[in-house]
C-alpha cells in the first residue's frame, strides 16, 4: 500500500495541467488503492477542461472528461498528498488554508528544481510540450511512490 491513500494536483484553475497530471499517475500507477484527483485554487464554477490538454491527451490515448473542482479544507489530511506546480502556488495554499499538510511542488517532491509551466492561451505545441514535461515528472513520481511503498 502506498504512504499516502489520496494525491491530488492543484493549479489555479484545475482545467489544464492539473487534471493531466492525475490521469498520467493513474495511467502509471493502475493498481494502486490511492485515489488521485486535482482542484483549482480559483474554481468559480465547474468548467471543462482545456480542449489543447484534451487534445494532446487524447493523441497519447488518455481521456480527460471532467469539469474543474475547488480545492476544499476537507480535501487536507495526513494521508493526502498535495502537489503544485510551482513554489507561489505552495505558498497561496499554505496561506489559504489552515488545514494544509504534505504540500510540495511537484518537482520538489522528487528532489529536481524547476517547476511546471503552464501554457495557459498558447498554441498546440506549447500544450504538446507541457505534456512531455509533466509525462517525464510523473513517470518519475510513480516510481517514487512504487518505492516508497516497499521501505515502509
């Protein structure tokens, strides 16, 4: 059983990188008994998700059918695990929510630096690229998740 049993993504708006990061930890890790979700910072009202993250998704066989959700209080525990995608976002969580435990940006969590650029009004490629970036992240994640499964 893996250290965590919820791992959510949060961004602003929980309709592009977010929502992709969650199906490719699903995808790499398809028999694990953790729930992986996403939310937004700033969700109004549902919305769905970016039809360039969808399209990008959808060329490497993934399906991302969903509407965006708000990050809660209740969403928080010591079984959660919280990753952003960049070090501002780390810090409006912390800000926001009293309730937050385990919030890591996601390159920091599997000890690189950097942090995830959304391409947020861009063209195709940009998405493409977005997509490759997070792939190699989570690819990453999912190992480190499998290995810390096996120490504990």
């Amino acid at each position: 059983m893996l250290e965590f049993s919820k791992i959510l993504f949060v961004t602003d708006m929980d309709t592009s990188p977010g929502p992709l990061a969650a199906t490719l930890l699903k995808h790499y890790l398809p028999l694990e008994q953790v729930n992986i979700d996403s939310r937004g910072l700033a969700v109004l009202f549902p919305e769905p998700m970016n039809p360039k993250t969808v399209a990008i998704a959808a060329s490497k066989g993934l399906d991302i059918n969903r509407t965006s959700i708000q990050l809660e209080p209740e969403d928080f525990g010591q079984d959660v695990l919280v990753l952003v995608l960049d070090e501002s976002r780390k810090q409006a969580v912390y800000d926001d929510y009293a309730e937050a435990v385990n919030v890591y940006t996601l390159t920091e969590y599997i000890n690189e630096a950097g942090s995830i650029v959304n391409p947020d009004g861009g063209e195709l490629a940009d998405y493409a690229k977005m997509y490759e970036t997070l792939d190699n992240i989570i690819q990453k994640l999912a190992n480190k998740l499998k290995e810390s499964k096996y120490k504990n």
